[in-house]
C-alpha cells in the first residue's frame, strides 16, 4: 500500500478500534473489570481469534499487513503518554516508607516465576509441540520465566488510578515492586535475545544504560526547581511542544537501551518539575494516552490466534502455564508481603495487583515473536495467561474489600 492508501485505512481502523474497545469496556464493567481490560479483550476480539475467524475478509480489509506497523507506533505514542502521566502522578516520597517492602517483593516476583516458568518448560519440552525447533531450549525456558515474571506495570497504573489507590499503602508497594519487576525483566530479556543471537551485548547496554538512566534522573531530580523557572520564562504556545520534546527523548532513550519507552516516560514523569504552567502541560497529554493506547491492544491482538490451542496438550500447557503464574506471582508476592510484616489486607491486595501481567506481557511476547524464539502457539498461550492474571485484578480487589466490610469496620491502611 501506498502512504496516500495507509492514510485512510489507518483513520478507519481507529474508529473501529476504538467503538469496539468502547462497547467491549461496557459489556465488561458489568463483570466488574476496568476499561483497561476490555481494551485488551477487544483487541483479541478484532484479531483472528474471533473477527478473523467468523469474517476473514473484513479482518484483512481493515487491518491490512501493511497497516500493522502504523498502529504499533502510534500505539506506542499513546502508551507513553499515558505512562508519563502516571509517573507524574506517583509521588516519590510516598516510597520511604515502604522501601524495604517493595525491593523485597520485587525480587520475590521475579525469582519465584523465573524458576516455574522454566521448570514448565524444560517438563513440556518433547512433550507439547509450541516452542521453536530451531532455538536452543535453554532459550526457551528463559523466555518463557521472563514472560511470566513480568508485571503489567502500565496496567497495574492505570488500575491504580482508576481506583483511586494512589495513596494507598499497597498501591505505593505494588507500584515500586511492580516498576523495579518489569526493569529487572527487560534486563533479563535483553539476556534472552543476547543468548539467541549469540550476542552479549545487549545484555551490557541495558545495564550500562540503566546506570546512566539512574544519574539523569537523579541530575533532574536536584535541579527541578530550577527547571520549573526555566519553564516559566518560555513561551506559552511552546511549553507543551517543550515537554513531549523531552518526552520522546527519554522514550526513545530507553527504548535504544532495551528496557522499552514505558520505562524513560514513567521515570520522567516521577522526576518531572511542577509548576502551573508544566502541570497544564502534562494534561494536555491525557487525552492522547487515551486516544491512541487501545492501538496497541489492537496490535497485539491481530498476532493472536486461539486456534493454534485447539489441540488437548496445547490447552493443557495453557493451563499449566496460568497456574505456574499465578503460584508464582500472587503467591510468591503475597507470601513475601506478610514475611516483611505487612498486614494480610495489603499483602493479599499487593499480591493481586503484582499477578496482573497484560500490556507488559504483550510486549515482551511481541519482541519474542519477531526475534523468532516464540511461535504463534506459544505466543497465543501467554496472551491467554495475560488476559486471565490481568482480568483477575479487579474482582480481587473488591473481593478483599467485601471481606474486609464484613470482618471488621477498620478499613484498610491508605497511607504509606
């Protein structure tokens, strides 16, 4: 297809993403689910799961092969948008008080899941054809530990929010836990394509480029108020053009390092300076986050095809692997929460919100699939387990506070 040809299929494609992402939101938020899953469940409906199997023609008519790209990066505009501003809404000093907690949780969710999932596989291997005959199976069970250690750190943001859980003791420790997760596993990952190409240095980018993300942010963090004076001596019309400048900077810093934009647009956001005229700024992003993020959820799910499961020891692996995250997610975090001393409340609520995988999921499973160390299969098997531990999150959440209702008339603790 020509540009002059993309141009009007991409404007009719974000309309049908996002009336389908509407009416699959409000068929969901029936069952108690949040907007954020019914994005993703409608991203699965427009793929070939379900438009693609009951209308082939119209799937490929509105989401052509050379579409695809287009939606993948204006998606992932929206995404970092959407991530500044929770950045920018998390406060940092709410972090001191649960530190210890969140570090220790953190390396729980990732060591726990890292070991099941390869445990899975190393048993599957032989057993269930999903993983490619051409990658070295050390390989795959690492990739797919990583899968299933990953946090859906954007997701579990946006439920945060969403809930008004900002303020809240275990939506501080799920939100440092969840960050610190998805930064050790993008590491690892990198360790991962590093092994399959041979190549150790992608593994050394990540974390030398991590140690100088760490001296940046730290650098901003000293200077904001010198930065917030700054802003306020620049044009009016220009500070918005300011702020995404800076944005897409650190985006595109440590989407180059292998630790993937969200990462350099949420830590921007928890560093960024405030002033009036910056925080008028940062919500004028809001609606691009909200516009262009079911782009993405699209995307991912025009590479999902539950077809590929059909058969018993696909559907049995499937399971398998939703039960391995889970024990090793919720368990894993919840278990750690109350050895640290955390009240049951907020261990039980941090190990939900920890379990939930997603959007993170589905972009470690993209890379992996274009890096040619997933197949279809398996890629189709960890979107069915992020879409259950993400869809578990919610009605979690209102289950502890029912019980909570009912068991004692304190509420649960809302500050660090």
């Amino acid at each position: 297809m020509t540009p002059t040809e993309l141009a009007p299929a991409f404007f009719l494609a974000v309309v049908v993403v996002l009336l389908a992402c509407r009416l699959v939101g409000r068929l969901l938020r029936a069952l108690g689910q949040p907007p954020v899953v019914g994005e993703m469940v409608a991203g699965v409906v427009l793929g070939p799961s379900v438009l693609g199997a009951l209308l082939p023609g119209v799937e490929a008519g509105l989401f052509p092969t050379e579409l695809r790209p287009v939606l993948y990066v204006v998606g992932q505009i929206g995404l970092v948008a959407f991530m500044f501003r929770a950045g920018w809404e998390f406060r940092v000093d709410r972090m001191r008080g649960v530190a210890r907690s969140a570090v220790l949780i953190s390396a729980a969710g990732i060591v726990v899941p890292l070991l099941l999932g390869g445990a899975l596989t190393w048993f599957a291997a032989g057993r269930v054809d999903v993983f490619p005959h051409d990658v070295p199976l050390a390989v795959s069970a690492l990739f797919v530990g990583v899968a299933l250690a990953i946090t859906a750190f954007p997701m579990l943001a946006r439920i945060i929010t969403e809930r008004g859980l900002a303020g809240s003791r275990f939506g501080s420790i799920a939100l440092g836990a969840g960050a610190l997760d998805d930064a050790v596993a993008w590491v690892l990952l990198a360790g991962v394509l590093g092994m399959a190409s041979g190549n150790a240095g992608p593994v050394a980018i990540a974390v030398g480029g991590s140690v100088l993300l760490v001296g940046l942010l730290a650098v901003l963090m000293r200077s904001r108020g010198r930065a917030a004076v700054l802003a306020d001596r620049i044009a009016p019309e220009n500070v918005l053009l300011a702020v995404v400048a800076v944005l897409f900077l650190a985006a595109w810093y440590t989407d180059t390092i292998g630790l993937y934009a969200v990462f350099g647009a949420f830590s921007l956001g928890m560093v960024f300076p405030r002033s009036e005229r910056l925080d008028r700024a940062v919500a004028a992003l809001h609606p691009v986050g909200a516009l262009f993020l079911p782009l993405f959820f699209t995307y991912s799910g025009l590479n999902t095809d539950f077809a590929l499961l059909g058969s018993g020891t696909l559907l049995l692996f499937t399971v398998a692997c939703v039960v391995v995250a889970i024990a090793g997610k919720f368990g894993a975090c919840w278990l750690t929460a109350r050895a640290v001393g955390e009240p049951q409340p907020v261990a039980l609520r941090v190990g939900a919100l920890m379990n939930a995988r997603g959007l993170m999921q589905l972009i470690a499973i993209n890379v992996g699939l274009a890096a040619g160390i997933v197949t279809p299969a398996l890629f189709s098997a960890l979107v069915v387990v992020a879409l259950v531990t993400t869809a578990m999150a919610t009605p979690l959440l209102s289950a502890f506070d029912r019980r909570d209702r009912v068991t004692t008339s304190e509420p649960v603790a809302t500050t660090p």
